[in-house]
C-alpha cells in the first residue's frame, strides 16, 4: 500500500468514523425527546457506520503488519476519530437506556 492508498483509507475511516459518532449523538438527542425508536434505527445507522470505519481501520493495520508500511498523521486522526467514536456509541446507547427508565419510571409514579 503506497502512502496516497493509506491517505485514502485514512479519509474512509474519517468519514464513517465522522457519521457513526454525529448519529449517536443525534440518538441521543432523540431519547430525551422520548422518541426511542428513533433513538434506536440511529444508533443503527451509528453501528453500521462504524463496522464499515473498523473494516478500513483493519485493512491498514493488516497492510501495515504484512508490508512494515509506516502509519502517517492522518491515519493516527483516523484512528483517534475511530476509537473516539466507539467510545461515544458506548456512551449513547447506555444514556438513551438510563433516558427509558426514568420515563418509566415518571410514568409509574404518575408524573
């Protein structure tokens, strides 16, 4: 893999990357307005969006190990991008859980 093939890949991980974690953020968004299904198909579209950013992600580090390519800048912000997103897909699909209980919660109480 030559350094503008890696640029290019690096730029897939950015973008998938980029749209898994705004889509996480917008489920979010959408369970503290109550609207859980919502909340869910996004987190979806967060989880396909960072499989196909895992996917680019392996590809280079699978070229890296086989070719002793070394890793560029933008990869390394891929990566952060990458994990960062991950990390935010965590954080969402547990807040939109805790968001469900407490209107569950609310309901039960009569509130």
């Amino acid at each position: 893999m030559n350094k503008d093939e890696l640029s290019e890949i690096s730029m897939m991980i950015i973008t998938f990357s980029g749209v898994a974690k705004s889509s996480a953020l917008m489920a979010i968004e959408q369970a503290e307005e109550s609207k859980y299904i919502e909340a869910k198909l996004t987190l979806e579209t967060a989880r396909e969006n960072l499989k196909k950013a895992s996917s680019w992600h392996f590809k280079a580090l699978s070229e890296d190990n086989k070719n002793g390519l070394n890793l560029d800048v933008l990869f390394v912000h891929a990566e952060d991008q990458f994990l960062t997103s991950e990390n935010i897909l965590i954080l969402s699909e547990k807040i939109i859980k805790i968001y469900e209980r407490l209107e569950q919660k609310e309901e039960k109480n009569g509130r």
